[in-house]
C-alpha cells in the first residue's frame, strides 16, 4: 500500500547519493580544478611545451595551468621565494609565494646509482642548481634554483645515463622504493630489482596510468628495511609454505594530514607477478579512486570504505581475471634493519653506510663522494628511504680508508645516535607549504645534542617536518614535530613544533605500529627545541625500565611531566 500524503503536498524523494568522482562508477565529470586540468591535457605531454617554447621563452611565458599542475609530472615545483615567512603561506597566492626557479626531483628507484649516474647528478647540481642536492626520504635527489631555460640540457645529460624525472611528481606512480642492499644482504632470499626495473619499463610515463587520483607511492623489496606500511602498495618477502619465496601485499597507508597503516590483503605473489598485480592495484585507484575532493583522493580512503576482502575481490575478478593464493604474513627481523657502518656482502666484500645531516648534500659533496668510491675499487652507490646513502662492494683492506675519506667530505658511517636517527624536509627554505624551517633546525639540534648527549646509548628517531603534510614521516618517529606556528613565553606568534611521540611502523619483532602520542598542549618554540629533545631524552635514559626498553615503549607509560 503507498503512504499516504496530504493532498496538494509533493511527497518526498529520496535525496540521490552524491558520487565521489569514480570512473568506473560514471562518475567521469571534472569535480575540482585538478581533474579539470588533468582533462584538459595530459600532463605528460608539457614536455614538449617545455622543451620547444618555455626553455626559449623564459619563465614569464608559462601558462599557470602547465606552472603549477603538469610540469609536477616531469618532476618540477616552483620554490617558495625567499624571505615570506611562515604565517603568510596560508594567505598568498600561489604567484605571490613562487619564485622563479624550480625544485628537480631525479627519480632513482630503488635508491641505485652507478658512479657514472653519480657524477652526472653532481655535475648537474653545480652547473645548474647552486651546488644544492638533498637526498630525500624516498631516495630521490633533489636539486634546486634550477630555471626552465636549462631543463632541456639537464634532461639530457639524465637520460644519457638512464635516469629520468619522469612522474617524479605528480598525480602518478612515483619513485618506486626498494631495499638499498637489494641483491647484497646476506639475509635476502630474493631480490626483487627485476619486479622494480619491469614497473619503470613498462607503466611509468604511460598515459594510461598518468593521470590517477592523486599520488601513488609503492615499494617493493624482500627485507623489512622500507617503511612499507606508509605506501599506497608494498610488496614484502615472505616464504610460503607450499609455494616458497613470494611477496606480501599490503595496500592503501599513506600518512600526510590523515594517517593510515596499509593493510595486508592475504595473498602470496610470485616475483614475476608482481609487475601485473601492482598494475591491477594502480588500476583500482585509477578507476575507483575519489577524484571529487582532493583531500580525499589517496587510496587510503578507498580501501577505509571497502575494506580488504572487498579490494582482494575487485582485484581478482576485474584486473587480474583469476584468484590470487593465500598467504602468511612476512616474518620480522629481532631488531630494526640499520645500514649505517660497516656490513658484509653476500659475495665476502663489504657495504658502508654513511650518514649526512638531514639529507643535506651539495654537488660538491657528491662528486667527492664519486672519486672517493671509484678510488676505493667500488663503482655503485645506494640511496635509503632514511636520508642515507651506501658505498657498495668494498673489499675489507679498504674500508678503513673509505671510512676516513668519508668523514673528511662530511659523511659519517659511525654517527651518534642523533645524526643516524634525524631526518627533515624541504622546510621553509624552498616548500611553498611549510610554515617552519627545517634543515637548519635539524642541523641546529643534531650538533647539540652531540655536543651534550654524544655518548647517547639508544635509538631515537627524530623526523622534523615544515607543515602537516608529514613528508617526513612525523607520525611514525619517536619524536615526530609538526611545523606550526605557536606562542613564546611573550606571547610573541613564532616558527615551532607540535610533538607527537612514540610513534612507530612494524620493523621488528615485538614493535607495535601506530601513530605518536599526542600529549595536549604539547609544543615546542624552535628556539627551545634543542633543549627539550635533550630533557626528553634524558627523562628516557633515567626511567626506563631496562636498556631494552624502547623509546616508543616508554612514552605510552611515561608520567605526563616527563615528556613535556
């Protein structure tokens, strides 16, 4: 029987569900100026543009559109202009933030670099971006002050050696991680560098795959020593019982200002099928993916909606065409895998890693680092997902030496405690998001506290980031500090941090991974900075219950008065 209505009044309609901008719902209309942009042209194809008018006509010539959207897909960003100070990022125009020049991201996937690939990089940093190059946390370099005028040549002598910047940015698959000691480890069973290298040939400056939601960021490796539970996919080593060594698939973590642990989907994936399922996985977000609102475009959000068993479902029957086998978890190592100092390679020779201060390098540094590994017999450097690099197969009479050459250019393979475990971000210094200063900071606060704690026995990890974005991972350190703005004692508006504390992805038996406290009121002037990481770190080294006792352990049952 209908319901019954008052006469003359028009009975109500149930309200029509708003989509969320999935394709492969029909949801194909361009809900917010990125996707119009991507619509419009594909980013990929700026290059052209680029190399044939912008490079001749200088950087007044660019079409806004081309500025601030596509040219991300050949890895380029305006920097920030210099003296615009954290309270006005907000407030600015993107015109009125940028200036002139341009950071490069050069993808190295994988984080490998031959000593050929290396001396092009340094000879790129000093003849065209001030001699700066940062190792970034997703083993990429990046170099800055570079102008348009210069791309074209900077592309060149790039790609002369086999690197690229090529979605190096942008609403695309990004750098794909993996391990740096990948095809070295005496603990690894299988490398997974082919899976990485058939990715780059086959799906990276593909149009299928170039215009995706938002960023996708993947790693692939056999050892637990990426942080795997931060990506859009992972792939991590795992021996099956019946089928042998394989990967673990893990999808949609992502951290930013919305943080989420990926999650396992089950399944057992050979090596050579892991090109395919990554595909299949970049296709779902492709095509489901939420492309109405931007701040909810990563994966994360899909996979929170639909949950695991409904992803494995759709990726089975509509990307792969078949079931994929169940599988075991990967089994964690007893402690957290460190590259830093000396280790022994599979084959007998030895792998160094060196730490520089927060990524911070300089063409100069690495065309010292070039000579001094090709003196040391080596001819291949790694990048880490940690801001450090290696010096791969050097024989043991010849590690003494290296050590030595390496500290004399400012790279450290036995650091303290806090050059190993403190990373940083862009900062205000270049980042047209950041509202602090970072790089300085870091410096500022590693030099201190090897001065009044260098004999510090435990691990702490101290991940320092300019704005809420968390490109340095802040949500996962055991000190995490989020640029912002806060009240000195004044109550003068100053550059400081929020702390989150404690916080930690799964790297090792018995770690729990979760996301930093967050203590109320709990913030730092980057003044004070230096002292209270000292104070905290002190509180920790007196209160814990035994020198096993972790950082992240001891902050969840630390008395609130010493921890701020």
């Amino acid at each position: 029987m209908a319901p019954s209505s008052t006469p003359g009044t028009p009975t109500a309609r149930p309200r029509k569900a708003r989509g969320e901008g999935q394709w492969a719902l029909g949801h194909r209309e361009p809900l917010n100026p990125n996707e119009r942009s991507k619509k419009d042209d594909n980013p990929l194809n700026v290059r052209a543009r680029i190399e044939n008018i912008y490079a001749h006509r200088g950087f007044d010539s660019i079409d806004p559109a081309d500025l601030r959207g596509r040219f991300r897909w050949w890895g380029l960003y305006t920097q920030r202009k210099a003296g615009i100070d954290g309270g006005r990022t907000a407030v600015l125009e993107p015109e009125e933030l940028e200036d002139k020049f341009f950071m490069l991201r050069v993808r190295i996937d994988g984080g490998a670099l031959s000593l050929g690939q290396l001396r092009v990089i340094a000879g790129i940093s000093q003849d065209f971006a001030r001699d700066s190059a940062d190792i970034t946390d997703r083993q990429n370099i990046q170099l800055h002050w570079v102008r348009v005028e210069d791309v074209p040549e900077i592309w060149r002598r790039l790609e002369a050696v086999g690197l690229q910047t090529t979605e190096a940015c942008g609403d695309c698959p990004r750098v794909v991680l993996g391990s740096p000691v990948a095809g070295i480890s005496t603990d690894e069973v299988l490398d997974a560098t082919p899976a990485i290298d058939e990715i780059l040939k086959r799906y990276i400056g593909d149009p299928r795959y170039s215009n995706l939601p938002r960023k996708f960021k993947t790693t692939i490796g056999w050892l637990v020593d990426t942080p795997y539970q931060a990506n859009d996919v992972s792939f991590v080593g795992v021996v099956h019982p019946q089928h042998g060594p394989g990967f673990d698939l893990w999808v949609g973590g992502g951290l930013s200002t919305n943080p989420r642990l990926a999650e396992r989907l089950g399944v057992w994936v050979p090596l050579d099928e892991i090109p395919d399922v990554w595909e299949g996985v970049v296709g779902i977000f492709r095509d489901y993916g939420y492309r109405r609102l931007r701040h909810r475009a990563r994966l994360k959000f899909l996979l929170a909606d639909w949950g695991t068993a409904k992803f494995r479902e759709v990726l089975e029957k509509e990307y792969l065409g078949r079931a994929l086998v169940d599988g075991p978890a990967p089994e964690l190592p007893e402690k957290p895998i460190d590259h830093i100092g000396v280790h022994k390679q599979r084959d007998g020779r030895n792998y160094v890693g060196a730490a520089p201060v927060v990524g911070r390098s300089s063409g100069t540094q690495l065309a010292q680092l070039a000579d001094l590994v090709e003196a040391h017999g080596s001819q291949r450097v790694r990048l880490t997902p940690y801001q450090k690099l290696l010096v791969l197969d050097v024989a043991d009479d010849q590690v003494e030496s290296l050590i030595s050459g390496l500290r004399g250019i400012g790279l450290e393979a036995r650091p303290s405690a806090w050059r190993r475990g403190t990373m940083a971000c862009t900062g205000i210094e270049y980042c047209k998001l950041a509202i602090v200063e970072t790089k300085k900071r870091g410096e500022d606060l590693v030099t201190r506290l090897e001065q009044r704690l260098g004999d510090f026995d435990a691990d702490i990890t101290v991940n320092i980031n300019g704005c809420p974005n968390a490109c340095a991972r802040t949500q996962v350190a055991d000190i995490g500090l989020k640029g912002q703005l806060v009240l000195d004692a004044d109550g003068n508006q100053v550059e400081g941090f929020q702390v989150h504390l404690g916080g930690a992805l799964g790297m090792a038996k018995g770690e729990t991974a979760g996301f930093g406290r967050k203590v109320r009121g709990l913030k730092t002037t980057a003044e004070e900075l230096p002292g209270y990481v000292e104070r905290l770190a002190t509180n920790y080294l007196a209160d814990r219950s035994s020198a096993q006792e972790t950082f992240a352990n001891w902050v969840v049952r630390a008395d609130e008065e010493l921890i701020k």
